[in-house]
C-alpha cells in the first residue's frame, strides 16, 4: 500500500519528503518503492523532517501510536485502515485528531469511482423511490490456500478481525456513503476456514457474513471472503428501490445497472453527462477505463486539498468514518460471539 499512497501523493504534486523501515535497508527501499526523497531510520527522524503529512501505512496494531506521535508532531494523517484495532482506540484517535485541529482521513477510496457519485446522486435525487433492501457482498482469493500467509493473519498484528475490518469495512462504508443510511443493528458469523496456516494456529475469520437493518429499516445482507477462488477484488453492490434499482461492481467501475419494471440499462462513464458530484472526480475521457489508483489519486488530493484549503471536499472520508467502521466492525465480532444475535451499533 506504501506504493500505492506514494504513487498518489507524487500525481498530487507532492513532495514525498522520506519513508521509514524496520532497518536502514528496508528504509531505503521503502523510499525506491514510494518514490521519497531518503529512507529515515525511526519515526522520530521522519517526523523531524520538513514536512506537512504523514501517510500511516503501517501493520494495524502500529497504528494508534504511530498516528498520535504524528498528531502530538503537529502533522495532518492518512492512516489505512482499520483506522485502529478496536473501538475506543479509533474513537481516541477521532478525538485526538479533532482536539488538534488537523487534518485527519482514512483511504476509503471506492468513494472516489465517478459511477458511485452518480449512485449517491440518483439515490439522493430520489430515482429509487423507497429502497427497500440492499445487499452485495467483498470476495478475495488471496488467502485461499492452505499456506497463504500474511501479517494480517496473525490477530496481534492485525487485530481481531481481519476480513472484516479488511474488506468489509469497505463494503459497509460505500453502502453507508451510497444511501445516507447508517446500519443499526447487525445479526453475524463468521468462520475460519483455514485452521492452521504455516503450523501456527489463525484466530482471525476467513469470512463472514450479517445481515442487518438501518437507522431508517431498510433491510440488508452481505457476504465477505478472502477465501473465494477465483474472486480477486469484487466489491459489490445493489440498492433496490420500488422506482429504480441500482448495482456497482468495483471490478468493472466505469457502469452502474440500473433496473427498472419497464426496462434496464446500463450506464457507462462519459463526463458529459455525469451529474455534477460524479464529474467533479471524474479523470480521463469516456472510453478511457479509470479504476482503483485513480479513485485513490482523487482521495490524497482531497486530503491535500483539505490541508492546504481548510476546505474540506464532498466526500472526504476523516477519522470519524474511520471510528464508524471500528464501531461496525466491534459489533459484528460481539454479534458474530453471541452465535448470530441481534446487536446495536454503538453510536
């Protein structure tokens, strides 16, 4: 993700001043692979550099101390996600953030897919009538085999959710940002498929699903996995309404469906007749596939934008989307504990 968040930051006009490894040696090839300036040895050094933003893409359970030395520092943060490992950690991290008064976001990024603003638009303009159910699933394969293996794995790494606050946070986000509707009760399981991997013991759930209802009753289903073959990053989508229904495919992000009694079609990304939220983040000519790191692209530069603005783009998803989605993600653990009860979201 270092990659990912340099190669944004570098189409942004940035700086990228210096990146931090576990050795001198891995210092520097953080900074080849990102494209900073110089490898640092400890964060104590990055943070005394010149500059105004640090991108925190460190293991998960690195994240509420690396982030609050970076906030105490005085510099503005993107920090991956999940923003913490738990609820009142991320939570502090929102109250740390805002009591400094500086900028503070979180790379949910399929925000940014121009079709997924024309959604929110159309769900916003009223085009699906009531909704009346939403329901998609997040499938990955990458962990599929029996020896696949990852930091995230290990529950003192990454946390004691790992698909779900992986990807499923995802999923729940763009719902959320989609319809306006927060989730507000979640009824979950999740399994771990892969017992052992590499002879050490795994606690963390290779998939998981919850149905739930939300703050205005709309009823909901999702499925997550990083253990379906063949499946490498399919986000997906559908709202129904009584007017229209609408379904997003991150694998295929330039059409939105949209279903209708009478007749469907299907949309496609052309800049001259998106609606104007859809256009604002909209980065090449129609015909011309805009995926995955332009939709990042679009998000550092909100955040840049925010930084050196005071603005703060439509869209923008700050730490209190990142403290939302660890309240999410608590539930469906506590939910998932109590064999599949009925458990609220904690506001």
């Amino acid at each position: 993700m270092g990659r990912v968040h340099g190669r944004s930051a570098l189409v942004a006009g940035a700086q990228v001043v210096g990146a931090i490894g576990s050795s001198p040696e891995r210092a520097a090839a953080a900074a080849e692979a990102t494209g900073a300036e110089q490898g640092f040895a400890t964060l104590d050094d990055l943070l005394a550099a010149d500059l105004d933003v640090i991108h925190v893409c460190t293991p998960n359970n690195t994240h509420l101390p690396v982030t609050l030395r970076a906030l105490e520092a005085g510099k503005h943060v993107i920090c991956e996600k999940p923003l913490a490992t738990s609820a009142k950690d991320a939570t502090g991290l929102l109250a740390a953030a805002t009591e400094a008064g500086l900028v503070a976001t979180v790379p949910f990024v399929y925000r940014y897919h121009p079709m997924v603003r024309e959604l929110r638009t159309r769900i916003a303009e009223g085009e699906a009538g009531q909704i009346t159910s939403l329901h998609g699933s997040y499938l990955q394969d990458w962990l599929a085999g029996e020896n696949d293996q990852n930091w995230r794995v290990d529950d003192e790494s990454g946390g004691p959710s790992r698909t779900f606050a992986d990807i499923g946070s995802h999923w729940c986000d763009l719902t959320e940002f989609v319809t306006g509707d927060q989730i507000a009760d979640v009824s979950a399981q999740t399994r771990t498929i892969r017992a052992t991997r590499g002879g050490v013991a795994v606690r963390t759930e290779d998939l998981a699903t919850a149905q739930f209802r939300t703050a205005s009753g709309v009823v909901g289903t999702v499925v997550v996995s990083q253990v379906a073959a063949g499946r490498k990053n399919r986000l997906y989508l559908e709202v129904s309404g009584t007017e229209s229904s609408f379904g997003f495919d991150q694998e295929d992000p330039d059409r939105l469906w949209v279903g209708r009694r009478a007749a469907s079609q299907l949309l496609t990304r052309d800049p001259d007749t998106l609606s104007p939220p859809a256009a604002r983040v909209n980065r090449l000519p129609a015909g011309h596939a805009q995926g995955y790191q332009d939709a990042f692209d679009s998000f550092v530069a909100d955040t840049y934008a925010a930084v050196l603005d005071g603005d703060h783009p439509d869209g923008l998803p700050d730490f209190a989307a990142g403290a939302r989605s660890a309240r999410l993600v608590d539930a469906v653990l506590r939910s998932a504990a109590a064999d599949g009860a009925w458990t609220t979201v904690e506001n």
